[in-house]
C-alpha cells in the first residue's frame, strides 16, 4: 500500500526514535492533578518546550506535541472549547522552535472522550473536532500528524479522514489492553481488524502505544506489521504498569529494562520506536543506543 513520500523516506532509514511520555514530564514540571495539559501551552510555554528539547537532546528523530486532548469536546471541559486554535498552532510552534532542525515535529490528535456507541456524540461533531485541530496543527507548523491511544476504530477512522486534509503524513496508533491476551482495544477490536481498518481509512502508518508494558508490545507489533499491507509501524509502549504511591503513579520499569525489548520490537517489524506513559528523556537515550547498536555490522 502507498504511503507518504516522507514516511517512505524515513522508512527507509532504518528504524526512526520517536520520543517518550509527555504528561508524566509535564508533572515532573508541576503540572496538577486534573489540570489540563493542553492549556500549558498558553500558560507555561517555556516548561513546554522544555520537555520537547529534552527528548531533541535524547536523540529522538521525530517528537510529539503537547495536544492531545486538544480537539474542542475535550476542551469544553476546562472551559476552553473555543480556543483550539490558538493552543494547537502553539503547541506544534513550541515543538517545532524545540526541535530546531534536529527532529521532526508529528503532532498529537488524542480521542474525544466521548462515546459514539452511547450517543454522547455524532460522527460528524467527531470528524468536525477532528478537522478543526488538524488544521491547527498544520497551521503550526507540524510535520505530520499522530492520531494517538484510539480505543474505537471508527473513531479512529473519523479522525484520519478529518487529518488527511491537510496533506501532511498521517500515523494512527490504536490502544490494545483488554481482554484476556490484553490484545484487544477496549471496543473489542484485534491487531488484525484495526490494521485493515487503519490502513483502509488511509493512515500512512499505524501502530500502537499506551494500554500495557513494552513486553505485550512484541507480539501485538508483529500481527500489525502481518496485517498492515505493507504500511510502517509505529511502537510507544508505556514502561510497565503504574503503581500507585502517595496518590501518584509510578512506573517501576528501569530504562535498560526497557529497551532490552528494542531488538524484538525491530525483529517483529517496528519502523518508528519510542514511549509511552512512564517514559523519559533516559528511557529514550537507552533506546538510541540499542537501536545504534542493532544497526552496526
């Protein structure tokens, strides 16, 4: 299946390191429990590109932005549905002054956090929440466009109709951790299922992040790469499961841990690797160094 000429280009390359968590760094920073990240970005722009920086400085090739609950349903619910626009043109600057030539800038697109099944809401509000953020996004100056942690494929689909508009290459990224080989998403949906349906929609590359430790990851990534025609796949698997202390969770994974999974994660057909929750600027310098030295003779 035909991709992106810059998603071909970087595929070629050998494997591309993306970077790790952002909500976890944003917290390390002094971001509240049930504080809205996306606002930072407005608020706190400096801490923000600080974290994007760090993983530039980790090495990662291509770095994420701080949007991922920034579509207007999300919004609405600190108040600030009506500023999309300008927190999504911001977080990709921010990103993009970040990486300053060094890294790619692909743009985080979360879910809505609403159902379709129980009506909360209609396809065309989605598609149309969708649409408007993506266009942000480019506006900003991002490279490409990651549609993140989806647990609902026709959500998922909505969303890379809504992205592809802007022509920029497109990665969506399912979150597989339920049932009980946690090789499902959520709504039920297999590796194999969401690739046709990834892959059918027109996502350049897919994937999947979140939902479970990097030791699940393994065999989920190789039934994509089986199932994906032909398309790259895109690996953020978080480090470990969360402990909860002191009313925070804590990942207790080490980052040589981590990316000792690196060499089966590129063996079952990963092209782009990074984090998810519970990651860091030193998990992402692990991973460098065993991609590195995967690809020497």
């Amino acid at each position: 299946m035909k991709t992106h000429p810059l998603i071909e280009k970087l595929a070629g390359q050998g494997t591309v390191l993306t970077d790790g968590a952002w909500g976890t760094q944003l917290q390390a920073r002094g971001l509240a429990p049930g504080e809205t990240p996306d606002l930072w970005n407005l608020t706190h722009p400096d801490k923000v590109a600080e974290v994007a920086r760090a993983y530039v400085e980790a090495g990662s090739q291509i770095i994420l932005t701080n949007t991922f609950g920034g579509n207007r349903l999300r919004l609405a619910e600190a108040g600030a549905a009506g500023r999309v626009r300008e927190i999504n043109e911001t977080g990709a600057r921010l990103s993009r002054e970040a990486a300053a030539g060094r890294a790619l800038v692909f743009a985080s697109i979360g879910p809505s956090g609403k159902m379709l099944l129980t009506g909360e809401v209609t396809e065309v509000e989605l598609q149309a929440a969708f649409f408007e953020q993506a266009e942000a996004l480019a506006r900003g100056g991002a490279d490409g466009l990651v549609i993140e942690t989806m647990a609902d494929l026709t959500e998922a689909c909505l969303a890379i109709d809504a992205a592809k508009t802007t022509g920029l290459p497109v990665v969506a990224s399912m979150v597989f951790d339920s049932g009980k080989d946690k090789d499902r998403t959520m709504m039920g949906t297999t590796p194999e299922q969401a690739a046709a349906g990834l892959a059918a929609a027109g996502a350049d590359v897919i994937g999947a992040n979140c939902g479970q430790g990097i030791a699940g990851f393994v065999p989920i990534c190789a039934r994509l790469k089986a199932a994906a025609a032909g398309l790259p796949i895109w690996i953020k698997a978080n480090a470990g499961l969360p402990e909860m202390r002191d009313g925070k969770a804590t990942y207790a994974m080490t980052a040589a841990e981590f990316s000792s999974f690196v060499p089966a994660l590129v063996r079952a057909g990963a092209n782009f690797i990074g984090g998810c929750c519970g990651t860091s600027p030193e998990f992402i310098r692990a991973v460098r160094q065993k991609i590195d030295s995967a690809s020497r003779p």
